[in-house]
C-alpha cells in the first residue's frame, strides 16, 4: 500500500490572499450581546412588597397550571396506552 504524498516543494511568494490580522478569536462563552452605553439604561421599577408578593404567587399560579397540564396529558396518554394494551391482549 503505498501513501499519496505530495512531491512538489511549496514555495510562498509573499502574495497575501485574504489579510487575516484583524479577525479576532471566537469566544468560548459564545457571542455575547454588546453592552449598551449608560445613558440607556433602563429606569429601575420599584414594588411594594404587596406588589412583589403577588407578582410571586402569579408566577406560581402558572407554574402549577403547566405542571397540572403536563400531569394530565401524561395520565391520558398512559391511559390510552393500557387501553391499547390490554385490547391487544384479550
């Protein structure tokens, strides 16, 4: 078995194809978004505790109503499946 290599000398010529100098490295956390100056802030939104109390059980209220989605969903499909099941048994 014999290996392809190759058998001509290169020889650089000092022509430059594509100047590469100012790309810079990717990185490894990926692109993160530019920060935006300070005069473009976004002004500060103060609660009440009333305020960030309910804002909190709001969010729990439609984590619980997805989670109780998922959980019916899932029942009926395990539900479909043994009724699939045992009629293929009997």
């Amino acid at each position: 078995m014999t290996s392809k290599r190759r058998t001509d000398d290169f020889e650089d010529d000092g022509r430059v194809i594509a100047d590469m100098s100012a790309v810079e490295r990717p990185s490894l956390v990926g692109h993160l978004p530019e920060r935006r100056p300070k005069e473009r802030r976004r002004p500060k939104v103060e609660l009440t505790t009333k305020e960030r109390v309910w804002a909190a059980l709001g969010a729990l209220k439609a984590g619980l109503a997805i989670g109780c989605i998922y959980v019916v969903v899932l029942g009926l499909a395990i539900a479909v499946l043994l009724g699939i099941w045992t009629f293929l048994q009997g």
